[in-house]
C-alpha cells in the first residue's frame, strides 16, 4: 500500500486483471507473467492492498468455519451461548491472524534475503505471493460455497480441503522458482519457513483469543 496526498492507494481494476493473469500464469509455469506485474516500488507496496481484496473471501471462509463449529458443537450438546461467545471469538481472532500473517513473512524475508540470496528479487516475489493469493483462495472458495448452500457434506468438504493445502504448497514453490529465481533447495525452505510461520501465528493468536 502507498499513501498518495494522504490517501491509502489500493490496486486499480486494470492492475488487478493484469496481475491475477499473472498469477495464474505463474501456475501454469510461464516464466514471461513476471512482465504483467507493476514490478516498481510503488507496485510493490501496493500488492499489500491485495488484503482489501482478500476479505470477502476470507470472512467467507470465517463464516464457513463458524458454521462448522456449530455444527459440531450442536453435535455434542452445547450450550448455545457456549457457541456465540466462540464464534465471536472466531472472528477477531482469525482478523487478527491475517493481519499478523500479511506482513510477518514479509518482514522476516527482508531480513534474511541477502543471505537467501533475494536481494535482487526480493520485490518481485513478495509482489508475486501477494497477488497470487487471489489464485490461491479460488478452490476453497467453491468449496465452502458449495458446503454453505447444502450442496456438500461437512466430511467431503474437510476431506476435500487437504489437496488444495498441497497444491498451495505446491505453488509457493513455484512462485520461489520463477519469481524469486531460487535455487530448489531455498525453495523449499521458503515455502516451509511460511507454512511453519503461519501454522504459528494461527496457534499463538488463537490462544490468546480462546485462552
């Protein structure tokens, strides 16, 4: 994000379609997506306005695990009470977490990237991760639709969820290889460094929010 005149900057609509075409062309392994990127400084900063473009689909994803969670509960006879003190819960703390998540991987990258040999495409891959979160949110997206319109079983729907978490991994990787440039083996300590990084900040703000 940039601030212009005092006002926070998001991505424009043509920027968002040039760069969601990267970020699937990306995934498909075309080393030339790289060019449809806003690869500048400003660019870089405005990928964090990526975040703006993320919520519907994350509260989305809140709302499909609360639902989860009352299933659940209401499976075991809890109080309802019980359930709306935890879905509020829910709400602030996984907010919080996507916030903590957004800038913490980016951070401890800025720090280690000359000794991960980033910092000629430090920018290039932070803005690329960025933007192809959009990509990322799309399969689960359908799936927790399809649960919250009856069309699909809580089971398939969890069962379902664990091939998108390879893929995502999976992607990660490729992001490091073609727009970081990493050789395999940092690679794959990128893409673990961020899995681990998160599961953490999911486990650290959820006890601070569940007790």
């Amino acid at each position: 994000m940039i601030k212009e005149q005092g006002v926070l900057m998001v991505p424009g609509i043509q920027e968002i379609r040039q760069s969601c075409e990267a970020s699937w062309s990306i995934m498909m392994g075309r080393t030339e997506a790289m060019r449809q990127y806003d690869l500048s400084a400003d660019g870089f900063w405005r990928s964090f306005g990526v975040i703006f473009l993320l919520l519907p689909f994350y509260f989305l994803s809140i709302f499909t695990e609360q639902n989860l969670f009352l299933e659940d509960h209401l499976a075991q006879g809890t109080e309802l009470s019980e359930y709306a003190q935890g879905g509020f819960l829910l709400y602030v703390g996984k907010v919080v977490t996507l916030l903590v998540d957004w800038i913490a991987f980016p951070i401890i990258i800025g720090l280690l990237a000359g000794s991960l040999g980033l910092k000629q495409n430090y920018a290039p891959y932070i803005i690329a991760r960025n933007w192809s979160t959009l990509v990322i949110l799309v399969p689960q997206t359908v799936l927790n639709l399809g649960y919250l319109i009856g069309i699909m079983p809580s089971a398939l729907l969890i069962m379902l969820s664990f091939p998108i978490v390879g893929w995502v991994l999976w992607y990660r990787f490729r992001i490091a290889r073609i727009a970081g440039q990493c050789s395999f083996s940092i690679s794959i300590g990128l893409v673990v460094l961020d899995l681990i990084l998160s599961i953490f900040i999911s486990l650290s703000i959820g006890r601070l929010f569940t007790g």
